[in-house]
C-alpha cells in the first residue's frame, strides 16, 4: 500500500475515533440533564403530594376562614 494509502486510512481511523469519543460525551450529557430533570420533578411531586396528604388529613391550613 503506497503512503499517501495508508495515510487516507489513518486520518480515517482517527477521525472515527474522535466521532465516537463526541458521541460519547454527547450521551453523557444527555443523561445528566436527564437526572437532574428527573430529580428536580421528583422533589416537587413529593412536596406536592405531603401538601395534599396533609389537606385530606385534614393537617393543612384553613381555607382562607378567620377565627
């Protein structure tokens, strides 16, 4: 294989390389917006959930009545 051959085909692995390392880190990304998306929503569904636990409970506050 002549040189300027076996160049073509080492700047080829070497940019498959690099694409596959983007990828990678992309993905990566994209699973820690995720989380943190997904942790966020959680918090707040539980905080949303205690507060009507506690409505049904009848431990919440008045409805807007004064004593």
């Amino acid at each position: 294989m002549s040189k300027l051959m076996q160049g073509v085909v080492r700047f080829w692995r070497e940019e498959e390389g690099t694409e596959v390392v983007e990828w990678a880190l992309v993905g990566g990304l994209v699973v820690a917006v995720g989380a943190t998306i997904f942790i966020t929503i959680g918090e707040r569904a539980a905080e949303l959930l205690g507060d009507l636990n506690a409505a049904i409970s009848g431990g919440g506050g008045g409805g807007g009545e004064t004593p």
